[in-house]
C-alpha cells in the first residue's frame, strides 16, 4: 500500500493508472545504476515522456535528492525560468509543504533591461530575483532557458548565491548541453539534470513532482 496521499492522484482511477504506468517502465527499463530515490526522480520522468533515454542522461550531484527533500520540507521557494513550470506544478502538493513558486521571465523590467543591456530575459529574470534574495536556499527549476542556467551559475561563482538544489534541464540547440555540463562541475551546489539537448519544462516539473512524493515518503 503506498503510504503517500497528498502526492498521489485524486481518484483510485487515476492512482491505478499512474501506478500501472510506473510498473510498465519498472518493467521495460532494463539495467540502471541509480540508488532507489533518484531511481524514482528519473522513472518519473520517463513517465511524463515515454521516452526511456532518460535512464542515463539524467545525472545526480550525490547530495541532490537529500537536499531537495530537504528544501521542500523546510518549505523553500522555487523559482523557474518559465510560467510554464509554475503552472505544471501541483498547487495542492505545493501548498501542503508551504513551499510557492516564482518567476520574472514576462516582467515589464525584465524586458526593458533585457533589451538595454541586449541579454536574454531569461538572464535578467534570474538576476531579478537575486535581488529580491529568492536564489539562497531555494530549489532553480530550469527548463527552457540555458542562458538562465549559465546565469545562476555565474551568480554561484561570482556573486556567491547558494540554491538548495539546481534541477537544470534546458532543452534545445545552442547551449543546452554547454550549460548542463558546466552545471555538472559545480562542486559544492547540488544539482539534477540531463545530459544533451533534451530537457524541458516537463521533465522538470516530473522531477519536482518526485521530490515532493519523496519529501512525503520521508
């Protein structure tokens, strides 16, 4: 019986069907070198893609799930690149651990330094919410934007921000999988992501959803 109930479906029909789907990857996986808990991160996002590459591209920083939990219990903000995040994250499930999400990337300022300064949205959003002091000890969920990526860790190495956990997944052609591997070398901030051009905010809000079933299990 599975212990948890504010991550799981609302109806036994949804359950049934989520846990019939988690099965069927179990068993069509094959091999994998992942510890239980990151096992439960990744199978949940080759859930959410049907795509079993994931077993593999998907890398760990070996303190990444502990301090995740760890976030969302202590009820730490979570601030994305895109809407899209926030909005595919369960606001109940959220809600339960006190923890809100944030992000800038459609302010009327972020635009307007964007453009002065001829960056990216994505760079000025993070830089805002620097300032606004959301970065410390927050979960960065980064799904679409390696421009985003590249900024908060730049903002690590300079400016010495400290997030509980980077969960860095951009998708796409130019500095998708340069971010991602520069985000691997970070020793002292744990971090989830995927190796490649594949990402994207699915796999991010999957990866969170994890988290927070684990935060619940613990």
């Amino acid at each position: 019986m599975n212990a948890n109930i504010i991550t799981e479906q609302l109806t036994q029909a949804g359950q049934k069907i989520e846990h019939n789907s988690f099965a069927i990857v179990d068993n069509e996986v094959g091999k994998y070198t992942y510890t239980q808990m990151q096992w439960a991160i990744v199978r949940r996002m080759i859930h959410a893609t049907a795509d079993f590459e994931f077993n593999g591209l998907t890398h760990f920083h070996s303190l990444a799930v502990k301090s995740g939990i760890k976030a969302i219990k202590q009820g730490k903000k979570i601030v994305a690149d895109v809407e899209m995040i926030c909005v595919g994250l369960s606001q109940p499930r959220l809600s339960h651990f006190g923890v809100t999400t944030h992000h800038f990337i459609a302010d009327t300022d972020v635009i307007t330094m964007a453009k002065a300064e001829n960056t990216t949205r994505a760079i000025q959003a993070m830089r805002k919410a620097d300032k606004l002091g959301l970065l410390n000890d927050s979960i960065i969920a980064i799904g679409n934007a390696p421009t985003a990526l590249l900024e908060v860790i730049r903002l690590i190495k300079e400016e010495g921000v400290k997030p509980a956990l980077i969960v860095g997944m951009p998708v796409g052609f130019v500095s998708a999988a340069e971010s991602k591997a520069a985000t691997e070398l970070l020793k002292t901030i744990p971090w989830i992501v995927t190796d490649g051009r594949k990402g994207g905010s699915t796999l991010v809000v999957a990866a969170i959803h994890a988290l927070l079933a684990l935060a619940e299990a613990d």
